[in-house]
C-alpha cells in the first residue's frame, strides 16, 4: 500500500504543514515516515483536492494579460498595471509609480543602470526611493535632445534617479544627433564621451522606452530630429525608436544614415544587459509592438488599456 492511500495520515501531515506550519522535516520525524514520504502525501492532498487553495487576487486580469503578452512577444516578464486617468500627462505619470514600485529587485548592488531620455523614464525617476542597496551607478545612454534643458534628458534622469535612491550617475556631454557624421565620429572618440558610451555598453540594467517616428514625437518636439529626419525615416519604414536604434514595423533594425551620426547605444549593443522597456498611449501602440517584435527586450511594463492593444 502507497502511503497515500492512508487517508487518515495524509490528512495528518497536511494539517500539520498547513495549519501548524511544521517543515516536511519536521513533519517527517513527528510521524515516523520519511521526508519524501511527507512531499509524496502533500502532493496527493493538493492532486486529490483534498487541499484547496483560495487566492484573494485583485490583480487576476493584469495577470492573465501578462502572461499573453510574455508568450505573444517572448518575453521573460510582464507587468500590466489597471488604473485610471484623465489626460496623456496623469497616464505617463501613474505609469512611473507603478514601475518604480516593481523597479527594487532588479537594482542589485553595485549595478549599473542604465537610462533613456524620455518622460515616461523621467516619470519612473520621480518615483525612485532610497535602497538598500549599494553602489548603485545611473549611466545616460544617449546624449542630449535638442539644446532646451528638459526633465526628460538622459543625463536630467540619471541624475534624479542617483538622487533618489542614493547612488551616483554619469554625464554625457553631447547632443544626441550630430548633422555631421565626421564630426560624430571624431566626438565618440574623445576620453570622456568614449568612456560613457562603454559604461552604456556593458550595463546591467538598461531603462528603455519607445518613441514613435512622427512630428508630434518627443524627439522631433524637442528639437533632436529635424522634419527631414522624420520624412528620412518614414521612407526607410521605421515606426519606432529605442536609444539610437530605429525598428521596422516587422520588429527589424534599419541601417540609417541619422543611426551613423547619433551619439548614444543602439539596441544591439544592450545584449548583455537585461533590458526593460516601458511604454504607453494609444499613439505609441504600432511603435511598442514593432519593438516586442524585435526580441531585444527582457522586460516590458506598460497598461492594461495598452496590453490589451497590443494583444490585437
């Protein structure tokens, strides 16, 4: 006879473990049997209903979404969060609390993070709190955008987010697009642009969002792309901006003449960081799925009114 088919001792461990919160271990010597013996009879209880669990989950659609998303898009984690808002403003800024909140276990220490320009990652940074941890580096993975000062700058965001949670930051003393590929060149090289870019390059963490390619974009607002470089762009298919990278709607990388005088990393060069893109709106969902195609991104944070776009 298995020792499962004892229902009175089955129903004895699981008491046992469950109500009393004895170890399998312990478990084990106070009835006489084995731990495997005890694992086999928790499994049975669990198999056979004799043991049923009730979770109260409030997240049970943000989950199920998440796990879509995961499996649509290949990616290693997903999280949807549900609330409400009345404006693009209050969504960008609910957003980054939500993140910030689920920020804390992927910021190990001594780690190096780093982060975009954008306002939905500078909406992240105004929610970032002290750590435990130490030795925490914010590294900008672009330069400037355009020459008015802005929350949303790289270097703006990396500042706040060593601010707020204690650790130290980089600065990258150059605009983002140059309209002189030599002059690009010869800037990459010098000790202290060249010094950030290699940070950039071997980070642990890399912050990422997604700009959509068209002249109500923050890159084109901003003053980073001129209409030229918008109309360049669209000819060559790309829907979507990450860093210098520009996507095509099938979630490929283009060749681009504006990549080769931009100052900053390109998605390809994050693949030994574990990347987490975070992005919504109803403007940027062509832009967001072209990118969750491109299979370059670990982690993706956004909404349930964007998941369930995107999931279309």
């Amino acid at each position: 006879m298995a020792i499962y088919d004892n229902k009175r001792l089955v129903i004895k461990a699981c008491k046992l473990f469950y109500e009393d919160n004895m170890s399998q271990k312990d478990i084990a010597i106070h009835l006489g049997i084995s731990r495997p013996q005890v694992c086999r009879m928790l499994n049975f209880a669990k198999e056979n209903h004799i043991i049923e669990f009730n979770i109260n989950n409030p997240y049970h659609q943000e989950f199920q979404l998440e796990e879509k998303l995961m499996e649509k898009y290949s990616l290693k984690e997903a999280f949807i969060f549900n609330f409400s808002y009345e404006s693009t403003g209050e969504e960008i800024d609910k957003l980054g609390q939500c993140c910030s909140e689920q920020l804390d276990k992927y910021f190990l220490d001594n780690s190096t993070i780093g982060v975009m320009s954008g306002r939905t990652i500078a909406s992240i940074s105004n929610y970032a709190h002290k750590l435990t941890r130490n030795g925490l580096t914010f590294v900008p993975l672009v330069g400037n955008m355009g020459s008015e000062g802005h929350s949303w700058h790289a270097n703006t965001i990396a500042q706040s987010f060593a601010e707020r949670t204690g650790g130290s930051y980089c600065v990258m003393n150059a605009p983002i697009i140059f309209q002189n590929k030599n002059t690009c060149d010869l800037m990459k090289k010098e000790p202290s642009i060249s010094r950030i870019l290699e940070k950039g390059k071997t980070c642990n963490i890399a912050l990422v969002g997604i700009g959509e390619i068209n002249l109500s974009s923050t890159s084109y607002l901003c003053g980073a792309f001129s209409e030229n470089d918008v109309c360049a762009l669209n000819n060559q298919n790309a829907v979507a901006s990450v860093c210098t990278s520009y996507i095509s709607r099938d979630g490929k990388i283009i060749d681009t003449e504006l990549s080769s005088r931009s100052i900053g990393i390109s998605l390809d060069e994050l693949s030994k960081s574990t990347v987490i893109a975070i992005s919504t709106g109803v403007e940027k969902v062509e832009a967001t799925k072209a990118v969750l195609k491109s299979n370059y991104i670990d982690i993706f944070m956004t909404s349930q009114d964007m998941a369930q776009k995107l999931l279309l």
